[in-house]
C-alpha cells in the first residue's frame, strides 16, 4: 500500500508534528509512506530531520510581500495542487484545509474545527470537510462536532505522544539534567506556553493570570515558545503587548525552539498553562505530562475527554492563576497519573489504527468501484452535539 500524508508546512505546528510522526510509525511498519508538503520561504526540508524511511517531497512556496491571507492560502492550494502527483498513491491522506482543497480525491484529519470571517477561507473550510470520502478525529469531541454540523461520522483515532523524548529529557541522566538547568539558568522559574502568542492559544487570559499569580509569586517568569502560523496575528499580539505593558509584565517570547531543545525546555518548566479557546486533542499538555510536568488547561470538554483528572481545570484568568499557584506546589502522585496517561498514547498503536482505517477505505472503494472519489451527505450545518456512541470508530479513551 502507497500512502501519501499532506501537510500545509515544513514548521513545527501541532498538525505537522502529528504528520511526521504518524509517518515515521507507518514506515516502521513497512509502509510505503511519502509526506508532501510547501517549502515556505527558503525552506528545502522540515523542522527536523525525518526518517530516511519516509519519502519527502517539499514543494517550493515563495513569499510575496503583501500578500493577504486569504491569497496565500489560495495560491498554497493550488501550488500544492499542481506539484502533487496522486495517482503515485493508494491512499491520499490531508492532515488540514490545504491538503484536503488541493486533491480531488482524499480522506481528512479533522484536528480541530476553525470559524473563519473571510470568504475564501470559510469555503476552503467547508470543502475541507464535505469534500473528502472519509474522516479521522483525534477526539470523540471534535468528531461529534463533525457529526453535529455536517452528518459527518468520523472515526475517532487520538493522538501520539512522543513519550520517550519528554520523559528522558525530565530524567536524572547527566545531559538531562545540564539540559534542564541551563534552560532555568537563563529563564530562571518559569511557566511555559506553547503554541505562540494567539487568540486560540488564549495567550492574553494567560497574561491577565500571570498578572495575578505574581502578587504571591514575584520570581516567577512567563515564558511563550513556538508559533509558526500562516495567519497575521499582529493585531492580537498589538493588544497583547499593550496589555502586557499596563499589567507591567515582560514575559519572555522564545520564538520557534530548535527540535532538539524542546524537551529541556519543557523538562524545566515548573508548570505547563494550556488555556486554549479551542483545540482538538492538546498535544503539548500530553507531552508536559509526559516530561512528569503539571499541566493548568481550559476547561473545554476536549480537554476533560483527553485528560480525565491528570490536570487542573480552569475557566477564566482567575481560575487559571488560582490553579497554577497549585499545581507550583510538588505533587508527585499527580505527576505519576500523568505519566501513566502519557505512555499509552504510542505513535505505534496510532499508526496501527491509521493502517487498519485505510484498509477499511480501500475495500470500501473496490467495492464502490469509484476509488476515494465518493462524496459524503451533507446535512445543514448546527451546533448540538449527538451522544459520543453516534460516533464510528474506536473510542478515544486511553
């Protein structure tokens, strides 16, 4: 079997950590797997060095200076439409909107639900989602949000964890440990977020709490890693700056973290705050918990079906400040359910239930006689959300 796994960059954003690692999975499974993505800018290759096992094909992507987001994800469609060659492959698999828009025949990855106000990224959406012949979630919640809008049944397969990395990194070992220190011997105490400074990321709700945690809590430091996005996000981070100037905070913006740094980095963190307005499966607070770190995450019911009791819940800056001087006080029986959580979720028994589902996909399209080229009934789009058993698929729980 030929697979090709599509991702919309070469930067380490959760939908492509999630497609290298299910393609590593799949390869170590002797699978014929070929990741094809868009080289942004001068980029020939991914954030990190990927399995020789697994084929890569980076499609170059200039920018234009300018160009509006909505441009840009229209000329990514059709410059990854162009390049993408699928009759090379038996199955044809989009991980995001741009994959999903720029073949013809595919199934998707739904990560997470996006609402969007421009045009022509509302329509890449819908297609994204009506489009495609099959659907994957990586959270019943998510899945059942498909059901609900779109009469959609996506099978649910959650997430990987690469829980060696993070757990090594929080290990005894010497080069951990000298990891580790020097990453708080230049940051000092700090709270991590990771995801970059956005509105989904709830990135201004962490300041407000910040700004309260500090009355008992001076010496702690706010330290933002990662976000890489295609959007333009200046006016948020214009607000975030303002309001991180009147609260008279400096948090500490790190940017993108080399690949092989991120481990320490998140191994040193006192606390992990993962206040997300929206997500679809959490994957950095499952690496915290991986690395034996506590986690204070957005009470979104995603969250709760991922992480059961290993994290505190929070729902407003408030909550979120009064949970993180909490989870500040060493508790290591909370670290071990953590850990205990984080190890079942092996990229193996991922990409084990990946390979199963494209079997499933293939029968189905012999059977069809019409390939992946079928299109799913779609019903008007709502909001209630159908009891999780309406959903196909093995279940979300670890």
């Amino acid at each position: 079997m030929r697979i090709a796994l599509l991702t919309y960059s070469t930067k380490p954003r959760g939908g492509v950590v999630h497609t290298l690692n299910l393609a590593e999975a799949l390869a170590r499974l002797g699978i014929d797997v070929t990741v094809w993505t868009l080289g942004r800018g001068d980029d020939t290759g991914f954030f990190r060095p990927v399995d020789p096992a697994v084929a890569v094909r980076v499609v170059p992507f200039a920018g234009i200076d300018g160009e509006s987001v909505g441009a840009r994800i229209l000329r990514s469609i059709t410059v990854l439409r162009e390049a993408f060659t699928p009759h090379d492959y038996d199955i044809v698999h989009a991980q995001d909107c741009i994959g999903a828009n720029a073949v013809d025949r595919c199934l998707r990855t739904v990560h997470h639900l996006d609402t969007f106000t421009t045009p022509e990224l509302a329509r890449c959406h819908e297609r994204a989602i009506v489009e495609p012949c099959a659907h994957i979630c990586v959270s019943a919640a998510v899945a059942n949000e498909v059901h609900a809008g779109w009469g959609l049944r996506p099978t649910v397969i959650p997430n990987g964890v690469e829980y060696d990395r993070f757990a090594t990194a929080a290990s005894d070992s010497p080069d951990a440990t000298s990891a580790r220190t020097a990453w708080q011997g230049r940051l000092g105490r700090y709270i991590l977020a990771l995801g970059g400074i956005e509105p989904r990321k709830g990135s201004i709700d962490l300041l407000e709490s910040f700004a309260l945690l500090t009355r008992d809590h001076p010496s702690l430091h706010l330290v933002f890693a990662g976000g890489e996005t295609l959007f333009d996000y200046r006016d948020y981070r214009a607000r975030f700056d303002a309001r991180a100037a009147e609260l008279g905070l400096e948090p500490t913006v790190l940017g993108t973290v080399p690949h092989a740094e991120l481990p320490a980095l998140m191994a040193g963190a006192a606390v992990v705050p993962f206040v997300s307005t929206k997500e679809g499966f959490g994957l950095a607070a499952m690496e915290a918990l991986a690395a034996g770190i506590p986690v204070v995450a957005r009470d979104l019911p995603v969250l709760r079906e991922v992480f059961g009791d290993t994290v505190r819940y929070a729902a407003n800056p408030t909550e979120i400040a009064e949970n993180i001087a909490e989870a500040l006080r060493p508790d290591p029986s909370r670290a071990e359910l953590g850990r205990a959580l984080a190890i079942q979720f092996g990229w193996e028994r991922a990409a084990l239930a990946h390979l199963e589902f494209y079997r499933e996909i293939r029968q189905r399209s012999h059977r069809n006689h019409d390939g992946m080229r079928a299109r799913p009934h779609r019903k008007s789009t709502g909001h209630g959300v159908p009891e999780p058993s309406a959903v196909s698929g093995p279940s979300a729980e670890p």
